[in-house]
C-alpha cells in the first residue's frame, strides 16, 4: 500500500525543521565560543527553494517585507532559489530569536512549499562568518 503523499510530506519537512533547530543550537555555540554576545551585530544571509515559481515568488515577496531578497533559477529543471540578507543593515540576536526566526523560516518556506536551506551570519566586529552548511546535524 502506498503511503498518504501529504503524510509523506509532513514527515519531510519535520525532519527539516529538527534539523535547522540543531543546527541552530550548534551555530549558536560556536558563535558564543568565538566571542558573539547578544549585543553583536550579525550581517544575515539566508537561502529557500522551491520547485513552483509562482510559490517562490510568492516567498520571495512575503520576505521582502523585511530583507532584500533575490530568485533565481537553479541548474536543476524547475526549481528556484530565494536569496535574502539583511544588508546593507545589521541585527543582534539572542539564542532564543535566533532559534525562533530559524522555526519561522522552515514554516514560511513549507507554507509556500519550498525549503528553508541554509542561513550565514557575519559579525564584522568579530572578523567572523557563521554558516549553517557546514553543520552535520544526522
């Protein structure tokens, strides 16, 4: 018997989210060990993709509200890429919002049924990049 398609897809991005929420927590011990407080000011960047451009330019649109962002098709047939910054601006984080805006990505990215990738956080002041795509969360 084949399983429901949308349980299917629910499972997918739960395994997502718990993973981002690990790598969050990692990142954000690193950042703490390189000398990041809550008070640091972080450049951030972030990547989504999808496979519907009307549901990625919707994305696309929504967080625009709040970062520049970018689409952009992928070699791959068919999907597109959503990138975002906060640049030229900056933002200071706690542990707490930086774990809670990683939840919102992976929800908003899943409401427009795309994915929530990768994010990188550069603190001028400490001559340091943070990136999420090195983690291994598995």
């Amino acid at each position: 018997m084949l399983d429901d398609p949308q349980k299917t897809w629910d499972a997918y991005y739960d395994r997502i989210k718990g993973r981002r929420l690990a790598e969050a927590a990692l990142l954000w011990g690193e950042m703490e060990a390189a000398g990041a407080t809550e008070e640091s000011v972080f450049a951030l960047d972030f990547a989504l993709f999808g496979n519907n451009r009307d549901d990625v330019d919707n994305l696309s649109r929504q967080l625009s509200e709040h970062y520049a962002t970018k689409v952009s098709a992928r070699s791959e047939t068919n999907y597109w890429d959503v990138k975002g910054t906060t640049r030229p601006g900056g933002i200071c984080l706690t542990k707490d919002q930086h774990a809670a805006w990683v939840e919102f990505m992976v929800d908003v990215a899943r409401s427009y049924a795309c994915v929530f990738s990768g994010w990188t956080l550069e603190a001028p002041a400490l001559g340091r990049t943070f990136q999420s795509a090195h983690l291994d969360t598995d």
